[in-house]
C-alpha cells in the first residue's frame, strides 16, 4: 500500500503545494469540475507524478466521503491539502458559505477521521479574514465548535448579518482559522497535524513545511503571508479611509 495524498481544488495554489510534496505518494486530486482535475493531472503525470482525478463537491459529505474512500483503495492518506474555494469574485454568498466555509469545516472533520498517524495537512485560507474585525469570544467558540451540520444555521451566517459576498468569504476564512485550532486537538490524538496558510500571493515553501516532519512541532495555527498588506491595511498607507 502506498502513501496518499487526499488533494481538494485543482487549482494553482494546490499544485504548487502537491508538486513540491507529492513526488514519492498516489496524489488523488477531486475537484467539482473534473476537467480542472484533469487538466492538472495530466501535466503532473507528464512530470513524473503518480496521480488520479475524482470529481468531488466539497460542499456534499457524501462526495468527500466518496473522495476519501477512493483514496483509501491506494493506502493510508498521510498528507492532506485543502485548496478547493470560491472567490467573493465569483460566487453568490450562500455558495461562499457552503463551500469555503462548511465545506472545508467537514473536510477538517472526515479526514481528521482517517488520517494516518505522523499524517499532516494544510487548509488554504486567506489574508481576507485578518482584514475583520474581531469577533468575540462567543462567535469565535461558535465558529470553532458548533457541530458541522449546525453550522450555517449560525446567527452571525444569516442573510441578514452578511453584507456582501467578501464579506461571507473574510467569514468563512475566519472560520477556517478557528475551525483548524479545533480540529488541531482532535487531529492531534491521532499523532497527526493540520494548519492553515493565508496567502495574499503564492506561497508554497511554507506550505511544505507544515507537511514535512520538519515542521513537527508546528499545529492548529495560520499563517498570514501577505508581504505585509494586512499590516499596512490596519496601520500603513493601505488604511481605508473612515466612511
Ligand atoms: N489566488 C489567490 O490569490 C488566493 C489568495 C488567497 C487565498 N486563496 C484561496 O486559495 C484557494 C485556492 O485558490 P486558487 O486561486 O488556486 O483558486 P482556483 O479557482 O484556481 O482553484 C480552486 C479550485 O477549486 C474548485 N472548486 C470550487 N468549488 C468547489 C467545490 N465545491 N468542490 C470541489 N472543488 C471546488 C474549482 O473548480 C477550482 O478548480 C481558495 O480557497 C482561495 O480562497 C487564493
């Protein structure tokens, strides 16, 4: 049997990540559009890689349990990487939400089921959610820990308390950050490790670390990697103007 790498969201991000630690493991890639799983397969396979495409919808549990049980055909998933999303640009809030923050809440959770021991995996957030405010102790909890199928019943996810479509993504990053602290706990009874990244650009190196034993002591935390433009934002030139 061999190592596997469970990868969601065939996109560039994911195969920057996957090509600088997949070269030795079965890579299964899902994503909702098969043809983007494809397309990437098939330039990593001509590069040397060993590596299937599924068609999997991070918003279905069935899908990804679906996508989980193809891994496991090939052996123990002992890398995990979430890059499957959809931007403020391109989707209607309730699909932001479904996707990028309930879906990657259950992804967190069904993998953390079955992931190998001395496994790791890395979720892609975004600088987006550092550009909120602070929530509180009581919704940070409630993003954290309520249960998977409760979530988008959440007050602060109504219709009503969402302003627009970058605002339900800054939450469902938020909600990624805090979903990976919690499940750190839970991953971590396994001997395993999960993080996050939160890239403003392209950031593959420390994606790599967080999935190489070298990168062992480090769990439940992101990493905010923007060149600075979060920081310039709340106390730089990149401040917004008081409306
Ligand atoms: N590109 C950036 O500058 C940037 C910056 C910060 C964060 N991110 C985050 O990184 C992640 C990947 O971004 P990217 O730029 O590589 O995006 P991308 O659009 O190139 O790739 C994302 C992939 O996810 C797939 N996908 C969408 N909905 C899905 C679903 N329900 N189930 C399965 N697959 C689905 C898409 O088909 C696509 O192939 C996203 O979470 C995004 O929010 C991107």
């Amino acid at each position: 049997m061999e190592d596997v790498v469970l990868w969601t969201g065939a996109g560039q991000i994911g195969m920057a990540i996957a090509r600088r630690i997949g070269f030795d493991k079965k890579i299964v890639v899902g994503d909702k559009k098969i043809e983007n799983a494809r397309a990437i397969s098939k330039i990593m396979e001509e590069a040397g890689f060993d590596i299937i495409s599924v068609e999997t919808d991070i918003s279905s549990r069935e899908s990804i349990l679906n996508l989980i049980e193809e891994c496991q055909k090939y052996g123990e998933i002992t890398t995990f990487i979430n890059a499957a999303g959809v931007s403020p640009s391109q989707a209607s809030i309730e699909e932001i939400l479904k996707v990028d923050l309930y879906g990657t809440a259950v992804l967190l959770e069904e993998v953390g089921k079955v992931i190998a021991a001395g496994g790791a995996g890395v979720t892609i957030s975004s600088q987006s959610g550092h550009r909120m405010p602070q929530l509180g102790k009581e919704i940070d909890e409630q993003l954290a820990a309520a249960p998977t199928e409760e979530l988008l019943d959440l007050e602060v996810l109504q219709p009503e308390n969402i302003k627009d479509t970058l605002h339900a993504y800054q939450m469902a990053k938020r909600c990624n950050e805090k979903r990976v602290m919690f499940e750190a706990v839970r991953w971590g009874e396994k001997d395993a490790r999960i993080n996050s990244i939160s890239p403003g650009i392209i950031v593959t190196p420390v994606a790599e670390l967080l999935l190489l034993p070298k990168g062992a002591f480090i769990t439940g935390s992101d990493f905010l990697l923007d060149g600075g433009a979060t920081a310039s934002y709340f106390y730089g030139p990149l401040q917004p103007e008081e409306e």
